[in-house]
C-alpha cells in the first residue's frame, strides 16, 4: 500500500472537546431521578421490615437504571466511541457492571429479609415463595442467574483463564438477562403500578436503549458491510510474525474512517468468521484500501498471516479517538512499542506540524514497517528514534529525565501512545514526572 506525499500546508489544530463530562452527568442526573421516584412514592417508613423492603426497593430501581447504563454502553454509539475513546467507554461499560451485580446482590438480600421480617418466615421459606408464586419472578430469576454469570467471566481472575470468544459470547447474554428481568420492575414495583407516567418513562428508557443496540450494533454494520463488499486484497509479512492485511473495498472514503482509528474486523474464512477483534488502521484509508497490521499473539492473529486474497471480510466502525482531533498543540510526539506501531504509524503520516516518533522493539529486526516510517520522516522532514535492546539484550530506560534530555520543550507537546499496557503505564508515568500535562497525553488500549 503506497503512501502519500504529505509535504503541504499543517492545517489549523483545533482540539475538540471530549464529551465525558455532560455524559457522565446526565448519568448520574438518571440515578438522582431513580431514587426521586421512591422517594415520591414512599411514605413513613416503620419497623426492621420496612427499612429493609424500602431499602431493597432503593437497590432494585437503581440496578434496573443501571441495566439500561449498561447495555447502552455496550451499543457502540459513535459519540462515545469516538469522541470520548473506546477503552474509556469500555472502563465505564466494567465499572457499571460491577455497581450493577452489587445492586443485584443488595436488592435480592434485603428484599427478601424485609419480606421473611413482615411474613415472620425463614428467609428459604421467603425465597421459594417469591421465586414461585410471585408474577414474573421465574423469568426474573433466569436473568439474575445470567448476570451473575456474566460478572464472574468479565472478572479479571476468570477472563485470563477464558478464551475471548468465550468470554464474548457469554458477555453478549447481558442481553437476554436484562430482557428476562424488566417486566417484573414493572409487575413488583410500586413505582409504577398504577402510575402510568412513572411506567411510560421506564418504558422509553429501556426501548431507547434497545433501539441504539439495534441501529449502531445490527442495522448499522449490516450498512457498511453491504454498502462497501469488503475483501481481503493481500497479505504482506513486515517482520517476523506481522503481517499486513490490505482491504479492498468500494467507496472506502465515505466510511469516515481516520487515522489513529481501528475497526472490528471479522474475516470470515480461515477458521475465523466466530471472532470479531480490534486491529488499528496502520495506513491513511484510500477510496478503494485500508490496512491492518496484525501480530501474531493468539490462534486469531496468528491464523492472519493464512488469508487468500478474495476473502470476504465484516468490519465494523471506525472506533477511537486517539486521532488528530485530539491535538492541543503543533507539536507531537509519537511514542509506540512493537506492533503498537500500527495506529502511530498512520498518525505520523498525518498530524499536522512538528512531529517526532520513538519506537521501541527489542531488535532492529522487530520493527514493523521500518521503512515506511523512514520515507514518510524524509518527506516531511520529521525524525523516528528507536529505543532497542543492547548487545546483552539490556532494556533502554525512557524515564522523565531521558524523556526531558531528548525532547525540548515536552510539556508543550502532545504524546500519543500506543503499545502493551504495562509499557503505555510506564511511559504515561514518566511523562506526567517530566512535566507533560494530562490533557495532552493520548491513549487508547484494547487490553481491558
């Protein structure tokens, strides 16, 4: 895939304004409203069984709104994927499951301690009464059981010792979960029964978030993938165990897509059609290509370096936003690690003014498109540094002091990031020691 002579005008740079503020507000403005509605629907509260049972009911309309959080997070809507970045939007999808199984927890326990309280009844007698008699209860249970199989397999301990595909696909029963448990909040809850406002508003809640679910995670890539018929077009080896795929596909640029930004790619021959995986652009798109660099790390990205030209291929995006709009400054420096390389490969063809890249590999033989970074730091004048190992294999230090030593005037310039998490943590840390400030350090990782 050729590349493009850069040497032109630097275009204004103008940082956009990530939008992670008014949407975690209007996040935590739902959960105030949550617990205004029992509130308002809640008179004197008397005795031990009271205060459990209200206290239960607090817990359960809270996990209900946090359910709908967490599908909607898991929707894959483009402001939040590429304006606030998708491994935020991933921490926040985590942090609402974990507050929701807490939820979960909380409103099974003190629901059914308040109901044994009240009916003076062993609190096993309490959970097969509920379970079985009361409306919507079993169909409820199912999905809690769901739930709870879903947080133990998205916790870190479980998902090191579980496949991706495993773990995707159970992820992906939230789904179910959230369905099997809505109808008995409305049934059970006092919030809503005979109060058609309060229902209404739940109701547009959850049908709102289903429909963002349906656009942007089915109808939506159902689009592009019919609009564009993408296949593979090559495969190149760039150095041992990377491998570049080329896309070839119709009328690309009005994809949208960036540079700095990955697809979900799923090619469907080679064994490999059951995983979607996140690979960056590794090259600016062109109207009729785009290109992925791939390491080989597991069975799916190894299996990349077997794909025949005609393959068909299922992309969904562009995600990320760890592209240009991110830039404060005219002043960049690109700092990546083995096939890290890949999304700052692309940004170092195209961000406007000064712009400098440190790669980091342990041998010379380890860095992926080498040459390519070479001719693009000819065109337009810009310098790549390499960080190898020594002759014994010793590691290079890149410290605040060596960060300071090399780079004049850091603190004025905007740092992308991108490799293995451990090593975009210690860079991150040495940045922040040598002065560099936060908003200016850009990162986005897949590894969560």
């Amino acid at each position: 895939m050729t590349t493009v002579d850069v040497r032109r005008a630097a275009p204004p740079v103008t940082a956009r304004r990530s939008p992670a503020g008014p949407v975690l507000a209007a996040v935590w403005a739902g959960a105030a409203a949550v617990v205004a509605l029992w509130w308002a629907d809640t008179g004197s509260v008397v005795g031990t069984a009271g205060w459990l049972t209200g206290a239960g009911r607090i817990a359960g309309l809270l996990c209900g709104y946090a359910c709908a959080v967490l599908v909607g997070l898991m929707a894959r809507v483009p402001l939040l994927e590429t304006r606030i970045g998708s491994d935020r939007v991933a921490r926040w999808h985590a942090m609402a499951g974990r507050y929701t199984v807490c939820l979960l927890v909380a409103h099974i326990v003190l629901i059914l301690s308040g109901y044994a309280a009240q009916d003076r009844a062993s609190l096993w007698h309490e959970t097969v009464t509920v379970v079985l008699d009361y409306p919507d209860m079993l169909k409820a249970t199912a999905g809690t059981v769901i739930l709870f199989a879903v947080g133990i397999t998205s916790a870190r301990a479980v998902r090191r010792r579980t496949g991706h595909e495993f773990w995707y696909y159970v992820h992906l029963l939230t789904y179910a979960a959230v369905f099997l448990a809505f109808f008995h909040q409305l049934t059970l809850g006092d919030e809503f029964n005979g109060k058609p406002v309060a229902t209404a508003v739940w109701y547009a809640l959850y049908l709102g978030v289903a429909a963002l679910v349906l656009w942007f995670r089915i109808l939506a890539p159902v689009r592009l993938n019919r609009r564009h018929q993408l296949r593979v077009d090559s495969v190149h080896m760039e150095a041992p165990g990377v491998y570049s795929v080329v896309v070839r596909g119709r009328h690309l640029d009005q994809l949208g897509a960036r540079p700095g930004q990955f697809f979900r790619w799923r090619f469907l021959g080679e064994g490999l059609g059951w995983t979607s995986t996140p690979y960056s652009l590794s090259a600016p798109p062109r109207p009729d290509l785009m290109r992925v660099t791939v390491k080989a790390l597991g069975d799916h990205s190894a299996a990349v370096a077997l794909l025949r030209p005609g393959t068909r291929v299922w992309a969904e995006g562009p995600y990320g936003s760890m592209t240009a709009d991110r830039a404060t400054s005219h002043h960049s420096l690109l700092i990546a690690a083995g096939v890290g390389i890949t999304p700052l490969r692309a940004l170092f063809e195209t961000l406007p003014g000064e712009v400098t890249l440190l790669y980091r590999a342990r041998t010379a033989e380890d860095l992926a498109l080498g040459g390519e970074l070479e001719a693009i730091a000819r065109w337009r004048g810009a310098q790549v540094l390499y960080a190898l190992n020594g002759p014994r294999g010793e590691r290079p230090a890149i410290t605040a002091e060596s960060l300071r030593a090399t780079f004049p005037g850091l603190a004025g310039h905007d740092v992308y990031i991108c490799g293995p998490h451990g090593f975009a943590r210690d860079v991150y840390e040495a940045l922040r020691a040598a002065g560099v400030p936060d908003r200016r350090i850009h990162h986005e990782s897949f590894e969560l």
